[in-house]
C-alpha cells in the first residue's frame, strides 16, 4: 500500500501506520477504525478530554490511568487500548486527534475509498448526497465515502472537500469575491 509522504512523516501518521500494521495483521482493521471514531466523537464532545490530553502536567501514570478508563467506557478492542497505553507512556496521547485522521485515510486508501465531506447550508437529502457521491465517483475514479454537515454561514451551495482538494460553490465565496472585485475597482 502507498502512502502519501505527508503520513509517513508526521509523528501521527507514522503511529497511526503502525497501528494499521498491527490491525491487518491480527484482522481487526474494522473494529479498530470504529474505536477510533468512538475516540473522535468522545474528544469532540468533551472540552475536558481534550483539555487533558494536552496537559503536560498530567503524569504517566494518571494519563495511562485515564486512557484505560476510558477504553473501558468506549468498550474498545484490546489493540486499541493497548495503542492508547502507547500513547500515554509515550507521551504522544495530544497527537491522537491527528491519529486518528491519518488511520482513517489509511483504512480508506488501502479500501481504494477516498474520504469527502460536503457542507451545505441547509441538510441535504438522500437522494441528493446519493446524486453528489456518484458525481465525486465519477470525478475521482475510486469509491466515495461522503459526511455531510450543515453550515448555516454559507448562505447556500456547496463546499466539498475531497482530502487537500476543495470545490467551493457557496453563496458566501461568492460575496467576497465580488466584494474584492468591487473594492478592486
């Protein structure tokens, strides 16, 4: 499997490779991405975790502490509390974030998926996200795997982001664009 040198080059990415490694070999590739999206929501949600984990005040062994209970209140696989252990003794836990980002990518190359999001300013339907995701598969040549969100701030239109590419058609870029041009003038 390629990567991209940007992953294999940051501290993340090379963490979030080896845990890769270690999921395809022990055939749980599956269980750990989902542990780590559980992780991704758990430090979305809270303002503390987050704070926590990039004190560095915090001890090992209270980060070790803290990171297993945690696994055990997500009900993670055994690799993936063995990964956040890593992480603690290591003191890497405030890169996970990044982590987690980079093995989503690696999970998704190597399915020969690209992740897209699309922001809209009102929710989309399923027959219009179903319309998007071909349109995207047919520009991309691989499989789409599309999240959505709403952004009120965009006025309407679109902006999707498809890895470092972003195809913006809001109402908002629009605006400013005129508003630079008019200033231009």
């Amino acid at each position: 499997m390629e990567l991209s040198a940007g992953i294999q080059a940051s501290l993340a990415g090379r963490y979030a490779s080896a845990l890769f490694d270690l999921a395809s070999e022990a055939g749980t590739v599956t269980a750990v991405e989902s542990d780590l999206e559980k992780l991704g929501e758990a430090l979305a949600e809270s303002g503390e975790l987050r704070a926590l984990i990039k004190n560095p005040e915090v001890k090992r062994s209270q980060l070790s502490k803290v990171m297993a209970g945690l696994g055990d209140h997500l009900g993670l696989s055994d690799l993936t509390r063995n990964f956040l252990g890593v992480l603690a003794e290591n003191r890497r836990v405030s890169h996970l974030p990044g982590m987690i980002r980079a093995f989503a990518m690696i999970a998704a190359a190597q399915r020969g998926e690209v992740n897209a999001e699309v922001a809209s300013a009102h929710a989309l339907s399923d027959s219009q996200l179903s319309e998007l995701e071909t349109k995207l598969r047919a520009r991309e040549g691989r499989t789409i795997k599309l999240k959505s969100r709403v952004d009120p701030d965009l006025l309407g239109g679109l902006v999707v982001t498809i890895g470092s590419k972003r195809i913006d058609t809001s109402i908002r870029t629009r605006l400013n664009s005129l508003a630079q041009a008019m200033k231009s003038a």
